[in-house]
C-alpha cells in the first residue's frame, strides 16, 4: 500500500466513525432526502459536506488552537445552537402531534431551497460540537500524519462527508413507500423532536 493511499484510507475511516450518528444535521437531512425534493436535497447536501471541508481544512491550517484559546466564543455559539435546536424541535413535536397532515407529497411541509439551505447552515456553524470535533480532533489528527500525508488524510476525511451526506440525503427516498402513510411521518416527527430538543438542553447545560 503506497504512502498516499494509507492515510487517505484512515481519513476515510476516522471522518465516517465521527458523522456517522444520529444528530440534528443527519436528522434534518434524512426528514429532507425522504421528502423527495432533488434539487432542495442537492443543495443541502452540498451545504453539509462543504462546511465539513472548510472546517477539517481549517483544523489542519492550525484553527484548531483558535478554537481552544476562545471558550468565551464558543460558549456564545452553544447558547445560540441550544436555542436553534429548542424551536426546531418544538416545531417537529407540533408536527408529530397533528394526525393527517403530512404525507410524501408533503412531508416537509414544502420547505423551499432557501429555507432548508438556512437551516443547514445553521444546524452546522451553530454547534458548537462541530468546532471541536471537526477543527480540534479532525485537524490533530490530520497533523499527526508526516509531510503531505496529512494532506491525504484530509482527502479522504473530505471524501467520508460528501459519500455519507450524499447517501443519506439521497439514500432516504428509498424509504418513501413507508412515509406514504402519515402515521410514519408522526413517528419520524417524534423521533427528530426527541433528536432536537435533547441535543437543544445538552448544549444549554455544556454537555
């Protein structure tokens, strides 16, 4: 195995284990890709997997220890996450409590392209997990790696996000045959909600 091949595999790895998990991106993401809007689905995703290169880029540039030496920044970026993550959940329990009005046609309550790029913007840059886990632990790492190793290793991180933001985004349509019922789209309500609101009270107690 050549010198570039290995740490651009180990990027792949490591940047699948971190984003991976159910958050309130992926959650987001997979009400959105289940709704079926290719170009609204497109856009977001693209949103995602970018922000993660900027933000691994930016790790590896040395941001990282910018990051570490502004807790007073970040702190403002928890409480404004907290509250983003609160309303959204508020809005997906609503939603979940109000039998028979969503179905595949409209299950994201027709959510434009502006809209759903917004709240991905935000549902990103406003966690405050992001900047650590992504430009702390990501950019770390990636330097661990000699000369332009680091360099594929952050290729192949890169690549983790746009092939798990790509698959899910897209991926979820397959589950739309379940979604034609409106009782699953108050189950996927519920789940997002519990998502949102217990993510939304983690950030407001500095978990």
């Amino acid at each position: 195995m050549n010198d570039s091949l290995l740490p651009a595999l180990l990027g792949l790895g490591t940047g699948l284990a971190l984003i991976v998990a159910i958050g309130s991106q992926n959650a987001f993401l997979l009400r959105l890709g289940i709704d079926g809007r290719p170009r609204t689905v497109l856009a977001v995703v693209m949103v995602c997997a970018l922000s993660d290169a900027v933000l691994i880029g930016a790790g590896v540039l040395g941001v990282g220890a910018v990051v570490e030496a502004a807790p007073a920044a970040v702190t403002v970026v928890r409480y404004l996450g907290a509250g983003f993550l609160l309303v959204y959940g508020v809005f997906a329990a609503r939603r979940a409590l109000r039998p028979g009005s969503m179905t595949v046609e409209g299950g994201a309550q027709g959510i434009g392209t502006k809209a759903a790029v917004v709240t991905a913007v935000a549902l990103t840059w406003l966690n405050p997990h992001v900047y650590l886990d992504t430009v702390v632990f990501l950019g770390s790492v990636a330097n661990q790696q000699d000369g332009d190793a680091r360099w594929w290793w952050v290729r192949g991180a890169v690549t983790a996000s746009f092939l798990w933001f790509f698959a899910l985004g897209f991926g979820a349509r397959l589950l739309r045959p379940l979604f034609a019922r409106p009782g699953a789209w108050r189950v996927l309500d519920a789940f997002i909600a519990a998502v949102m609101l217990s993510l939304g009270v983690r950030l407001a107690l500095g978990h």
